[in-house]
C-alpha cells in the first residue's frame, strides 16, 4: 500500500473518520443504520454485491499455481505485501470459503491486480 498517501494513512488511524480502513474489504460498503424499538441506532456494514468473476479479475490477473501449505493470507504477504489482503484474492476467484481457495495443491486460482500488476514471486 505504499502508493497511499501519508496523510490517508493517519485520517484511517483517526476514530470515527470512517469506520474501515481503506485496506479494509468493506471500506467501500455502505453503511445502514437500524434502529431498535427504543430508538437506539445500530450502525451495520449493507452487504458487499460483487460483480462478475470476469470483471473482478480484470486482463491483469495472474494465475498462480496452489502450492501443499499454502494459505490466503500467505499469498496476499507474497503478491501484495499485506496479509490482510487475503479477501483481494478471496473475491477473485468462484469461491463460497476461502480456505477453499488453497485447500487442495495443484488448483490454479487467479491472483487480481492490486493498484497495478501482481508482485509476482515476492517473498517476505
């Protein structure tokens, strides 16, 4: 995340500037507001709608190959520097969990683009 400028950084360290951080999966969800019998408001993240499987791979996306050990978390240390970037994965490929994604070696997953092409074999 190093394209993020300095300033962006710290407004997400700021309690209540927004209520995800920008490397969050839900940063761009919108958020409800319910509110209870005794008026009380719950603020609540609306479900994520997902577009197709073609246009969240994009021409960018790289296969990779699932090699016995591997783990979401590990690949997204590996493609994009940040272990928390395991749901970047995780919505790019056709799968209900994301354990599936590396449940069996040998499956080829797609790895989408992050703010440019992957970081390819990087290791941390």
């Amino acid at each position: 995340m190093a394209d993020i400028e300095p300033y962006e950084n710290a407004l997400d360290a700021i309690p209540g500037a927004h209520p995800y951080p920008r490397t969050s999966r839900y940063h761009d969800a919108e958020i409800g507001i319910h509110r209870q019998a005794d008026g009380t408001e719950v603020r609540y993240a609306k479900p994520r709608l997902l577009p197709p499987l073609d246009e969240r791979q994009g021409p960018e996306a790289h296969p990779h190959t699932v090699g016995a050990g591997e783990r979401p978390d590990l690949l997204a240390q590996r493609y994009f520097g940040d272990p928390a970037q395991w749901w970047q994965i995780a919505d790019a490929n056709p799968v209900l969990d994301p354990r599936e994604l590396t449940d069996e070696a040998g499956r080829v997953i797609g790895i989408p683009s992050l703010g440019g092409l992957p970081r390819g074999d990087r290791r941390v």
